[in-house]
C-alpha cells in the first residue's frame, strides 16, 4: 500500500519582550492518514519551547493553506480531542477568504496551564487533489500574541486500497465466475474485473460500474476451450485503484466436479455431496457419472437430490461393489444457476478407525451433455 508522508522542519526562535525570554512556537505537524481524493488528512498544531510556562484563557490564529489541494469544513474540521485545548469552554473556526481559516478560542472560569510541549490542537482537512502542499499559522493574538511558527510541508500520494485476496476462476457452460475475498479499508468501494487471452498480456476492465459484492460472473465474448486469465483491483470512494491482485485462469466450457474431504465413525452413515463448481447456464439432458471408492471401508446406500438440481430425478446403480452411478432419469431441461452440490452419495462406514478411501471420477466413464448440444459432451 502506498502511503501520505509528511516532512515537517522546526526552528525554535526565541523572542524578547520587557527582557524577559518568551520562547515559544506554535507550527502544524501533519499527521494521519489519507491520500485519496475526498479522504482526510489529519493536521496537528504543536506547542513547544513554552518556557516557564503559559496560563490561556483566550486566543486567536490564521490557518492558510492551498485549496485546490486541500478542504475544509468549519463545522467539522476542528478536533480538541486529546488537545492541551480540550476543555476549551469556546473553540471555533470560520473561513474568511478560500485557503484562510481563522481560528478563535476562549476559556471561561479557570485559565488552562501548559507547563510543556506537547498536542495544542488537530485539524481536520479533506484532500481535493494528490500533490506536495503547505500548511502555515499567524496573526497571533492575545494569550499566543508572541508565538514564533514555521509552515508544514505536506507531501500528499495516493492512498491507495489493498487488492482483494482468495482469487477463484471458475469455469462453466455459459460463463466464467470469479470470486475473491473482500479487501477491507475505510474508503473502499468495491471492485474492477480484468481479463486477458494470455497470462502477460494485455488486461482489459470487464465491468462497466464497480463491482460491489466478492464474486463477478464474466459471460463476455467467450470461447469453447479457450484459456481467459484474471486479476481483481479494489477500488476507493475517489475512483483510485489498487494494484492488481494474483492472476487466475480458467479454461472456458468446461465443468469441475468434486468431492469434500470428510470423515465417519464405524457403523455411521456418511452423507457426501458430488459438486459442480459453476453450473451456469447449464441443462442436463444426458448425464453419467461413476464414483469410485474403496469397498472395504464404504458401501453406498443411495442417491439423493439437491436444491440445486431439485426438477432432475436421478437414477443410481449400485450394484458393483466400489462403483457409484449416477444417471438423469427424467429429462426436465431446467436452466441450472449457482454452484453447489448435483447430488449426495449416502455411505455406510464399517471400516476401522484411520483407514481412508480415496473417491474418485472415473472420468473415462463420465459423460455429461447439454441440452442445447446432445452431440457434443461437456468437458468436465
């Protein structure tokens, strides 16, 4: 992440009045966060050099700075929090021409002592463009009437959001869904999709407004077992972009089917969900497919639908020991959507504790087909 630094000089300056050393400055230090355009800055004004000491009970200041780069709002740009200024009884900012604040204070009751240096008050700025500024103090009055300043360089880079992590490309029938997880930061808005035909080629932005949740399904101009590569950027609320994430690829019209790791007792019935990672677009019409496992610890009791595929009823074959088949039955044509589980395999364990059965595809043996193409099979 690209980061604000702000570079501050101090030069302590010693004044005589009445003979008497009254040595003390009053300069802003940037301080904070935010770099993005619409994002704050943090400026803080420090005393220091304070000498035997200062009792206030009332001041006044002006605040310049360069508009075009920086905003303010009278009603919420000052902050005493934490400030030698926070039981201030009256604090206010006012803005007299643009890029000059004037700042008033007063105290009602006890004066406030500062004895040392340290936190006299925080601002508040927004920033209306990326760029080096300052930020300068003067026309002290009355308790500070005699405070020396120096002006805050200000270098200001943009702030820019972290990139999403967890990149997916899943593949389907009609499109290719990729998923991330979600960045996180302050001023986050969300996302842009990019894609290229080669792992180093040109990227282009897919979405056409900021993608706002974790996932992106990419339906544009696709090819039949063509290779598409993709990288997410996050987003902020200024239109800035963060640096590419990892690039994921995926091979378009195919399908990817998968069994979880799971485990069971002996004697227990284990339920085990065959899925589909992207079924988009897709409609069953003719559909096979074997499941292997080992017959010594499992024995397969059934079949069972899922939300997913709730409108298809699905045939089983369970009569070879360590084959699992699965068949459509009815032909429905229904559009499936999502991703998730086609079916459940139930299982009887009677194996022993620690041994493990590996579930696989027969994928010599597994067909699946569109309904929109009976002649051509499903790359899976």
């Amino acid at each position: 992440m690209k980061k604000i630094y702000f570079f501050v000089i101090f030069t302590y300056i010693g004044l005589l009045s009445a003979g008497h050393a009254l040595g003390l400055e009053i300069s802003p230090r940037a301080t904070g966060a935010g770099g993005g355009i619409g994002q704050a800055v943090e400026v803080a004004i420090d005393i220091s050099d304070v000498a035997a000491g200062l009792s206030l009970d009332a001041f006044s200041m002006t605040v310049s700075f360069d508009e075009t780069v920086l905003g303010f709002d009278e009603a919420a740009g000052l902050d005493k929090t934490g400030t030698y200024l926070e039981n201030l009884s009256l604090l206010s900012a006012r803005i007299m021409s643009p890029g000059q604040i004037k700042i008033n204070g007063a105290m009602f009751g006890s004066q406030i002592s500062i004895t040392q240096n340290g936190l006299f008050l925080k601002m508040l700025f927004s920033v209306n463009s990326v760029e080096n500024t300052q930020i300068s103090l003067g026309d002290f009055l009355d308790d500070i009437a005699n405070a020396a300043t120096n002006p805050a360089n200000i270098s200001i880079s943009p702030n820019m959001p972290e990139p999403p992590g967890g990149i997916e490309a899943r593949s389907g029938i009609d499109s290719v869904r990729v998923s991330w997880e979600p960045a996180s930061g302050a001023y986050l808005a969300g996302y842009n999709v990019y894609r290229s035909a080669s792992l180093n080629g040109t990227y282009a932005k897919l979405n056409t407004e900021t993608v706002t949740g974790d996932f992106y399904i990419d339906d544009l101009n696709l090819s039949q077992g063509s290779t598409y590569y993709y990288y997410i950027r996050s987003v902020d609320t200024s239109g800035q972009e963060s640096e590419p994430s990892e690039k994921i690829s995926a091979v378009f019209g195919t399908v990817k089917f998968f069994i979880p790791d799971s485990n069971g007792k002996t004697t227990s019935t284990v339920r085990l969900p065959v899925n589909i990672n992207n079924a988009d677009g897709l409609q069953m019409c003719s559909t096979a497919i074997y499941v292997t496992y080992d017959d010594s610890i499992l024995t397969a009791t059934g079949i069972e639908r899922t939300p997913l595929t709730e409108n298809y009823a699905w045939a089983q074959n369970l009569n070879t020991p360590g084959v699992v088949r699965a068949a459509i039955a009815d032909i429905q044509g229904e559009t499936l959507y999502g991703e998730g589980a086609l079916f459940y395999i139930l299982f009887d364990v009677k194996g022993s504790a620690g041994q493990v059965s590996n579930l696989t595809f027969q994928i010599d043996t597994t067909y699946f087909y569109d309904c929109r193409d009976d002649y051509n099979e499903v790359p899976s």
